[in-house]
C-alpha cells in the first residue's frame, strides 16, 4: 500500500524565506570549512586533459594539484583545448579550490655551461609563461639549475639574465623558485643562494619560493628537530611573504645528506610528526601543500591526504 504524504503548501512568500534562511545557513557552513580546510593536493598528470586532473583530484579529496607543463624532459606542450580548460575553472569554482601549481620540466637548466641548453631552458620559460595567461593558475614552479662547475656566482648571473628577459610587469604567474637538496652543482640549496636570486630580479613582486621538505631535510636544514628555527632563518634571510606553496615529501635519505629521494608521508626520516607540525603552522596556514610522494596509484594519495587533514 502506498501511504499518502501530505504535501503542505506555503505561501511563496514564506517558502522563498526559507530557502534564503536555509542557504545562508548553509553558506556559513561553507565558508567555516573553507577557512578551516587544509589546501591540499597532489601532482597529476595532464595527460588527459585539465578537466580530468581536476575530477581527479576531487577523487583524492584534494582541492588543488600540481602538474608538469609539459613532459617533465621538455617535450613540446600540447596545445591548449578552451573546452577543457573551462571545465576545470567550473570544478574549481564549484569546489573552493585553492591555487594551482605548474611545475617546469627537470631538464630546464637555466644555468647550463652549454649556451644550446640555456636557449631550450629560455625557450621553454618564455612559452610556459604565454601559456600560462590561458590557465586558471598563478604559480610556476622551476628548479633553478645545476652550474655544472661554472660556481654559484656565475650560475646565478645566467639564471637572472633569462628570468630578467622574459618575467614582465603584467604577468599574473608568480615564479616560484623550489628549494633543492644540494646535490651535485645544484643551485638553491640555501636560503642565500635563492635570497640573490630573487634580489636580482627586476620584477620581485613576481618572484616565490617554494619549500620542499624532502629536499630542505636533506639540504640541511632540520624542520624535524626544530622547524621554527629553520622558518625564522627563511623569515630572516628571505621573507616570509615570498613562500608561496610547499612540497610535502617525507625522504628516503638522511639529514644533511643532500640527496633527493621522495618517500611517502611518515614512512621516511622526516615522520609523520614532523607533517603534523608543518600542517598546522600558524605562519603557513592557508598555503597550498602539494604532494610528490610516491605512489603506484593516482587514487592512493587519498589515504595522505585524509591523514594530513585529519590534524
Ligand atoms: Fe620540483
Ligand atoms: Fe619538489
Ligand atoms: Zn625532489
């Protein structure tokens, strides 16, 4: 038998009342979360397009993603499909995402000794940047290069000379320069070689810093004995303000080692203590965070991420 449910008939003065009271109530409770939620993501690929990056990112329960512009060895970038793109600006928008981060392809070696690899590494920074004004992200992540035996000074005068050519005063992407483990000739492995750098920009409103924490730890710098230290260092060496993201990444290689090997979150010698403490710094809250940790499958990043917002 089918029961009969009565269906009570306001008046639509009523019912439009309701539904505003209803909604505000439910925008409050968005906005609370929104304030209150971690930006987390992790590095996908674009392989199939912006749109399916963003849905999978929802997936994971992420609200925002890193992705290569290109292939990571510098292949050419795909040309921009608007129809994709567009569904991706519609999830962001419908899901609160925070800010998207691009990162350049590892081959960029904007201080090769080679001039054929320095033009590539312009070209590539040059087209990214175009290319970029057509995405819905503002940030660039690069390595700043190895010098391959030509010393910091000289290293960081050709980094300067392309990012003086090509950063100019109407962009809307930040360049975001990462903090390297100081393998090999690698440039930014201090606070002070990334410090001259961005002195040397003529556009410093248009210059970052991301920290990854796999690369400081091995770097030399303990955020797990004391990650205020290491953060009043980078406050007083480069500013605070230029933190624009973090890579989190627990590390398969010891303090100080400079050596560059990603774990998974509390797996490695950083410990899941450590990304409890960094989640919830006051001076980082509202960062995006972006993972790099390894993992077989896109979908297993949900588990890291449900822990690092379970803080
Ligand atoms: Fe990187
Ligand atoms: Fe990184
Ligand atoms: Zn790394």
């Amino acid at each position: 038998m089918r029961a009969i449910i009565p269906v009570a008939r306001f008046h639509p003065f009523l019912t439009s009342l309701f539904e505003k009271v209803g909604i505000r109530n439910m925008l409050k409770r968005v906005n609370k979360g929104e304030s209150q939620m971690l930006n987390i993501g992790p590095h996908l690929s674009i392989a199939k397009g912006f749109k399916k990056a963003g849905e999978e990112a929802l997936l994971v329960n992420a609200n925002t993603f890193q992705f290569f512009t290109r292939n990571p060895r510098g292949g050419k970038a795909k040309a921009l499909d608007q129809k994709d793109v567009d569904g991706l600006v519609v999830i962001m928008k419908e899901h609160h995402f925070a800010p998207l981060l691009a990162h350049a392809p590892y081959t960029l070696n904007m201080c090769s000794a080679k001039p054929e690899i320095r033009e590539f590494a312009q070209m590539v920074f040059k087209e990214d940047l175009a290319r970029l004004e057509n995405l819905p992200c503002e940030l660039y992540n690069f390595h700043p290069g190895n010098h391959l035996g030509q010393g910091v000074e000289k290293g960081i005068e050709l980094i300067l000379q392309i990012l003086n050519d090509e950063i100019w005063e109407g962009q809307k992407t930040t360049v975001i320069l990462e903090t390297m483990s100081g393998k090999g000739t690698e440039i930014g492995r201090s606070f002070e070689e990334l410090k001259t750098i961005i002195e040397g920009v003529t556009q410093k409103e248009k210059m970052g810093i991301c920290i990854d924490t796999c690369h400081i730890y091995s770097g030399g710098y303990d955020i797990v004995g004391n990650l205020e230290a290491v953060l009043e260092d980078f406050d007083r060496i480069i500013g605070i303000n230029y933190l624009k993201c973090l890579h989190l990444n627990d590390s398969m290689m010891p303090y100080n080692s400079h050596k560059d090997r990603h774990e998974k979150i509390g797996f490695g010698t950083l410990g899941v203590d450590t990304f409890q403490k960094i989640v919830t710094y006051p001076s980082l809250k509202g960062l995006p965070f972006f993972l790099e940790t390894p993992q077989e499958n896109t979908l297993d990043y949900k588990k890291e991420i449900d822990l690092l917002r379970s803080f």
